[in-house]
C-alpha cells in the first residue's frame, strides 16, 4: 500500500499524510545497502546495519575511556554508571563461573555486554526518520542491528571462537580435547563426545536466534500497534495505537537491557565451561 492510497482511504477521517515512499512500519528493521567500496579488487556493500555496528563500536571507543578516565574516590555520573555494571558483571555474573580466573577474562565479557546493549539501544533511536526531517530526503541510515540475524549470528560466532580458544588458552590442546566431554566408561564415551559437539554448535545458534527474536518481536509488535489505525481509520484509534506504541517503546528499552545481559550471562556460562576442567 503506497502513501497516496493510504491518504485516500483515510482522508474523510481528517488524517494527511505527506510522503512519496511506499508505507512499511519494518522498514527500519530492514537490511538495505547504503553505499559501495571497493576493497582490492572486491565490491563490498555497506547496510545500514553495519553502519549502526561500526557507530556502536565507535561510541564505546570514545564514551568509555571518557567515562574511566576521572580518579575520584566516590565516582560520580557516567563514572558511577560504568563502573556499577563492571563490578555487577564481574562480581556476580563472572566470579561464580570463572573462579579464580575471572580478572583474565573479564574484558570480553564486559566488552560483549556494553556492545550488545549499545547496538540495542541505538536500534530504538530512529536516525533514518530524523535525518529526512532534518534533510527532507528518504534514507536507510539506522535501524536495530540486532534484529538482523547476521548481526547476532556474528556476535554468537564470536562468543563461539573465543570460548575454545580460551579454553585451550587455559588448559592446553591437549588437556582441553579430553576435558571435552565429562568423564565415563569407555564404551559411552564415543557418544558423549558426538553429544558435546552436537551442544557447541547449538550454543551460537540459540544466542543469535534469541537476541534476534526478541528484537524482532518487539518492532513487529510496534507495526502491528500502528497498522490499527489502517484497520479502524479513526481518531481514537490512532490516539489508542501511538499511546500503546509509547509504553512498547519503554518495554523495548527494558528489554534492550535484558537481552544484553542474558547474552553476557550465557556467554560467560559457556567460558567457563571450557576453562574449567570441573565443569
């Protein structure tokens, strides 16, 4: 449905619409190419999501060292902000799994959590709607990373190669290939092996599809919320829909923070799994 039909059918309700693209309620969620660079020799087509990726990566470069930087004895601000969720992650999410080991593998997992959720965030703001206000021209340039399932397919693939090589890290090759799987009469041990390799591969799988469906869900609620007022093509609707869509919005922004720390939480599971021989 194109704007100048959706105007029609709704221009006896009072309501005017001013656009010249196609209506899509997901279309921020979408994956769409923005420009092309050639890399020896090689085409590669930048998204909009990349692009939110590459911002959230450059966010944290230039807001963390800002927000460590201070050396008060009572951190205040940004500083109290940061350093409550480091401890948080380190103290009760980290210690419990990783032991002893903890302050050596800290830093990625409090990089993959301020990463996540930075990507989560930046999903909820909607740069592309603000840039055609400022510009008056149609663009792709936003939209939530994390519902693109390459994105947190990459993010999972990540977590996935970092687990194994701390592990060897840890244990050694040799030590880790037979703390592989729990130990067992001979005659089984063949089919837990099989068992444990089938669970690693699972592990990125349910990180990426987990990030993914929730954020998903939450901007397909939203188009649902506002595709009512095509439905019902009137005042109270219209008002009913955008109040909803507000308090979805606050929703989403919890779930932002959700998601990142089950994704932190999981993947510090999964490391300390593979460097402890115990578990």
């Amino acid at each position: 449905m194109t704007i100048e039909n959706l105007q029609s059918s709704l221009g006896t309700s009072g309501f005017h619409f001013v656009a010249s693209a196609d209506f899509d309620p997901l279309l921020s969620s979408q994956s769409a190419p923005i420009f092309t660079i050639s890399i020896g020799g090689w085409d590669v087509i930048v998204s909009n999501h990349m692009l939110v990726v590459a911002a959230a990566a450059l966010l944290l470069l230039a807001c963390i060292p800002v927000a460590t930087r201070p050396r008060r004895m009572v951190p205040a601000g940004l500083q109290n902000l940061i350093e409550s969720i480091c401890v948080f992650l380190r103290e009760e999410v980290a210690r419990p799994v990783m032991r002893e080991h903890t302050d050596r593998y800290i830093g990625f997992v409090w990089t993959v959590f301020f990463f996540v959720l930075s990507l989560n965030l930046l999903g909820m703001v909607p740069s592309e709607k603000i840039i055609a206000l400022l510009t008056g021209k149609e663009n792709h340039f936003g939209g939530p990373a994390t519902a693109n399932i390459y994105v947190t397919g990459g993010l999972a693939a990540v977590t996935f190669l970092m687990t194994h090589i701390y592990g060897i890290r840890q244990q050694g090759f040799g030590h880790y290939i037979i703390n592989f799987a729990p130990r067992a009469p001979w005659w089984i041990m063949p089919l837990l092996y099989f068992l444990e390799i089938i669970t690693a591969f699972v592990r990125p799988f349910t990180l990426a599809v987990r990030l993914f469906a929730n954020i998903i869900a939450g901007h397909i609620l939203m188009a649902t919320l506002l595709g009512l007022i095509l439905v019902f093509k009137n005042y109270c609707a219209a008002v009913a829909s955008v109040s909803a869509v507000v308090a979805v919005s606050f929703l989403e922004l919890l779930v932002a923070f959700i998601q990142a720390f089950v994704f932190t939480f999981l993947s510090t599971l999964y490391i300390g799994f593979s460097i402890l021989p115990e578990h």
